[in-house]
C-alpha cells in the first residue's frame, strides 16, 4: 500500500472464530463488535486493554451491522431473518416480511442520513446445511436490496435485478449505493461490485461496477471520506477509486468478510477475516455522515 493510504503494519488481534463476519464500531464503548456466526455469538474487541470478550450468545446468527444516529447497534440476523436493533443489550424486531413473507436471512446493513435503513437479503443463512441458520424457503421468491423507513413502517425493494446481493455502502454525498453480487458464475453471473444511482427515492444502475475472479468475493465494503471503496476480495482488501479503478491492496493472511473503520480518531481499519480480526492504521476514515462522532460504519 501507499503512504497516502496506510501507516503500519497490519495486527492480528483475535483469533479463534469459525467465520467472522459484521464488524461495527460501536463509539459509546470504544469496541469493536462482531460476529462470529456459526458459534452463534457476538464479540467485542476492546483497544483499550487489547483484549476480546463474549458480548453474547445464541444470538441467532447475528450478520452485518452498523450504528445508528442515537448510537445504538442495527444488525442482521439470519436466524430471526430479520433486521434487529440492540439498544444496551435489549434487542427488538425492526422488520422481518415482505408483503407477508418471511425475509430470507438479512446479510448487511447501512443507514443513511435521512434515517432509512437499506439492507441486503440474500440466501445464505436458509440454504440447506447451513451453518449460519437455519434451513427455510425463500418465501418471496427473490434476493432483493431494501429500504425501510422506520415512521411510518414502509419496505421498499429497491435492487431486483442482482442474484445474492451482500455488502453495501453510500458514496460520500449518498448518490451511489455500491452493492456486492457474491452469487458468482455458479449462478450464472460474476463475482462484482455493481453501483447504482439513488435519485428521487429510486435506484438505477449507474453503468459502473467491477468483477472480481474466483475466490475474491466482495463480502463486505465500506467507503472513506474521499469516496473510495474499501473492499473484500479473497485474502485481501482492495482499494478502488469511484470509478473502480484499482488503487492497491492490503494481504491479509485469511480469506476476508468485512471491514469498518473505528479507534478514537476512526482511521483504524478493522478486518474480519475466516477465524480472526485484524487492524491497520490508515490516512482516512469512514464517510462521517454514518455515524456520530468519533466516526461511523
């Protein structure tokens, strides 16, 4: 990586997880939280004292997460399929059906700054033999990016057209929503990172987006203050410009989920990565319209 990017090394400061997936930082305790989803639990990173604890389980296969304005935690659960917010521990229903069905199992999540909650629902966690669910149906026949509007309850499905839609972010100013498709050629159709114009409480595509080769899905992606993508791809992290071209990569010695940005000043890039977490310190941070202050997922 460059200088103007990254400073340091990376860290490992976890392991022991199966697949870790959603990491959150969570700016009221000054930890990382993330999920370590076929142990059925939720975990906690504290920079303070470097160590980790069990923030809870048998959580129902808690997924991606993210901060909300009054700080609490919304995240997916496979489990529950549905999306839930946790408030200090108490963790209550946001919203769990699409015109009477069950949502298939919610796989991330973002907030944008008018409140709205848009989420991915892909399969993952009702496919049989799953290890992080449990088996179902996919009960309204499709894989679909949502919006919820919390006041009043309103779900709408604003992607159709991607097979398993997976991570997402906003760019900067919230005019593109980059949405992951980690279905891949089994399904027909490539590992990619597709953008979409958000305009008039709509979506369309905007002609730009990126495959990725065999191996390198785009789980999880989050996006810095200067709009680049930070971005899953196998064992590693890749940069890219808005426009998708290539800045560079950080290895990363186990298949990566998911990235956030945290610690005190939010240029800390954590890195949930097969049976570990991971840290490097960075020259940006995350778009500060997510989160409140000291930064935002």
């Amino acid at each position: 990586m460059g200088d103007t990017l990254t400073v340091g090394g990376l860290e490992r400061l976890y392991t022991g997880s199966i697949w870790a997936e959603g990491p959150v930082w969570v700016p009221s305790s000054q930890t990382v939280r993330w999920s370590d989803i076929p142990n059925n639990r939720i975990l906690e990173f504290d920079p303070a004292t470097g160590t980790t604890q069990e923030y809870a389980g048998g959580v129902e296969y808690t997924n991606g997460r993210t901060l909300d304005a009054d700080g609490s935690v919304v995240q997916c659960s496979h489990g529950r399929r549905r999306v839930e917010r946790d408030r200090d521990g108490r963790v209550t229903a946001l919203v769990d059906s699409f015109q009477g069905c069950r949502l298939n199992s919610p796989n991330d999540v973002v907030i944008a700054s008018d409140g709205s909650v848009w989420f991915t629902d892909p399969p993952y966690g009702i496919l049989p033999g799953t290890r992080e669910g449990h088996e179902g149906d996919q009960e309204y026949g499709g894989c679909y990016v949502f919006r919820f509007e919390p006041g009043p309850e309103t779900l709408t499905a604003m992607i159709t057209d991607l097979v398993h839609p997976n991570g997402l972010a906003f760019s900067p100013d919230e005019s593109v929503l980059y949405v992951a498709d980690t279905a891949g050629p089994g399904y027909g159709v490539p590992l990619r990172i597709v953008a979409y114009d958000v305009r008039d409480g709509q979506c369309s595509p905007a002609g730009t987006g990126v495959e990725l080769e065999e191996g390198c899905a785009a789980d999880g992606l989050r996006v810095d203050v200067q709009g680049r993508i930070w971005t899953s791809a196998g064992p590693a992290v890749r940069i890219y410009t808005p426009a998708f071209e290539l800045l560079d990569s950080i290895a990363v010695p186990e298949t990566v989920s998911n990235v956030c940005f945290g610690g005190p000043d939010g240029r800390d890039l954590y890195i949930t990565a097969t049976t570990s977490l991971y840290r490097i310190r960075t020259a940006t941070r995350d778009t500060a319209s997510r989160n409140p202050a000291p930064n935002h997922d």
